[in-house]
C-alpha cells in the first residue's frame, strides 16, 4: 500500500514501532508498539552497550522488521537518539540491525531530535501564537525547545536524561535528601543555556512531550477517578497544585510504592524520580505554572515528515 509509513523511534530506554496511513491531517494509526529494551541499562554513563540490552535491542527490532513486513509498508524511518549516538559499539549494533532485520537505522543528533519533537508538537495542535517551553525528557538526553505555532525559535539537546540521572543521582530507596539536593545543584549547572534562552524569549506556558507526562498524567486521572485514555487524547492540561504533589509523591516514593501503582508502566517504574526532580525544577526555576501534555513527540514529527514529503 502506498501511502503506509512507519516509524521506528529508538529511544535509551524505550523502542517505538508507529505504522500509520493516510495523511498527516488525517492519519490513521494501525499499530502502535513500545517495548522497553532499557539499551542504556549499565552502560549509559559509560558510553557502551551493554551484551544483554545489545541482544534485546536486536532482538526487539528483528520483531518490528516482521511487523513492517506484515502490513506491507513500503515507507520506513528508524531514528537512533542518545544512547545509540554516544554507545563506542553503537556502529556494530547498527550494523547487526542492518544485517538481521533489514532496517537501516538514521543516527541523528540532538538538534536534529528536537526539531522533529517540535513537528510532533505542532502536529498535534498544542502550540499556539505565544512562545511555549516544550521538554522531551528520554532516557539519555533532555530536549528544550522554544517555539510557537508558526516556528521554533530556540532548540538544545542536553545529555541529562532521566537513565544518566538515575544511574549518577538515586543510589537509595527511597532517593536521599542528600541526592534530591545535588541532583538539583546538577541542573542548575547544566542549564545556563535554557535560563539564558527564556530570559530572551519568554515563554507562556510548558508543554511536556510523551514520556514521564503521560505517567504524570495518568497519576492525575488515578486521584480523579478519572475515565483516562491516553490512547484518544493528544492534550492535557495540568492542575499547577496537583502535578507539585503528584511528582512531590514520586520523589518521596520507594520502588515498592510506585511498583504497586497502576498508573506507572514497568519501564518507569524508577525513572519517573529523576524525571519528578527535573519536572518541578523546571517549574519553579523558570516560574511556570501553565503546564500541559502533548503525548505526540518525536515519532510524530518524522511521520509528519514522511507524509509531507
């Protein structure tokens, strides 16, 4: 079929399979699959693969090949981010793609990712004529952007993802006092850039792409009792009070406790801390209390791609 695509998005910690068809106005998605191969599990701070997250990679995206094949898609794009962009065995791992399952994989960097999270963002209607902050946090690295509905005006990858954080900052259960603070110092450090970025273009509001905003979104709707399909919305937004306790909740949380809770997928399970910690800095840091959901990100800006061209 010709107007078919699909998209793979290879994520630190999660890979995404997104086959839809139609146009980018009206598109109709026919398989939507995420599956947590934790790729950076062990390794990410040290800038390898690790042998059993390499085999779960290769083995996820053999699966995904057989998936493209089944519903006979013609137009394919597999976007590698972080953790594939600074793995020393990140060109073997392509190549055994390659070699196993017949998918070129794109390396791109972290400019080329925002831009994408930009379109996804716009695609989906959240942007509107006054300046958004928009934040992918992935596992490897930390997507900013600046932008409105017409243009982005400032984008930067920074390598402070939620698996980098998690593996240099949360050593105890729950996380320590100790390293919530040092955590904190960390960002304040590694932001200068995005301080800088908002003073000069001042933005209305915040808008959290896909990830750890779903979950926040989901622990939202678990306290409202409410009827919540994350699969039928491409918007949320944010009670300011309620999202400061629900990720104050998280920060304060053991394994056990957010193991137990419905709201949270397994893949999140740990990272949704760190995410918690760079969420309310954010927040409180630039003083933004309008904050929303877009569960479109970076698979839906190259679908748009894909359909436009």
């Amino acid at each position: 079929m010709d107007n078919r695509y699909a998209v793979m998005d290879l994520g630190t910690n999660t890979f995404h399979l997104l086959i839809a068809e139609g146009t980018i106005d009206n598109f109709r998605i026919l398989i939507h699959e995420h599956i947590a191969v934790k790729l950076g599990e062990g390794g990410i701070n040290k800038g390898i693969i690790l042998p059993a997250p390499f085999e779960r990679g290769i083995a996820t995206l053999k699966y995904f090949g057989t998936e493209i094949n089944k519903y006979n898609t013609q137009k394919i794009k597999c976007i590698a981010t972080s953790a594939l962009r600074n793995a020393s065995n990140g060109k073997e791992f392509i190549d055994r793609v390659k070699q196993e399952a017949g998918i070129a994989i794109e390396l791109v960097d972290g400019n080329c990712e925002a831009a994408y999270i930009y379109d996804g963002i716009k695609v989906a209607g959240a942007l509107s004529n006054e300046n958004s902050l928009i934040m992918d946090i992935g596992g490897g690295s930390v997507e900013f952007i600046i932008g409105n509905n017409e243009q982005f005006i400032w984008k930067q990858s920074f390598e402070i993802g939620a698996a980098r954080l998690m593996e240099r900052f949360h050593h105890s259960d729950p996380i320590s006092p100790a390293s919530i603070e040092a955590l904190n110092l960390y960002l304040e450090n590694a932001l200068p850039d995005l301080f800088e970025a908002v003073e000069k273009y001042p933005v209305r509001n915040l808008i959290g792409s896909s990830g750890a905003f779903e979950t926040f979104a989901e622990l939202a709707a678990l306290r409202r009792i409410d009827n919540f399909d994350l699969n039928r919305i491409k918007n949320y937004l944010f009670d300011y009070e309620e999202l400061l306790i629900i990720t104050d909740e998280m920060v304060l949380s053991s394994h056990a406790e957010r193991e137990a809770n419905e709201a949270i997928a397994p893949v999140r399970i740990d990272m949704i801390v760190v995410s918690s910690i760079i969420t309310r800095f954010i927040m409180q840091k630039l003083e933004i209390k309008d904050v929303a959901l877009c569960t479109y990100s970076l698979k839906e800006g190259v679908l748009a791609e894909m359909m436009q061209n």
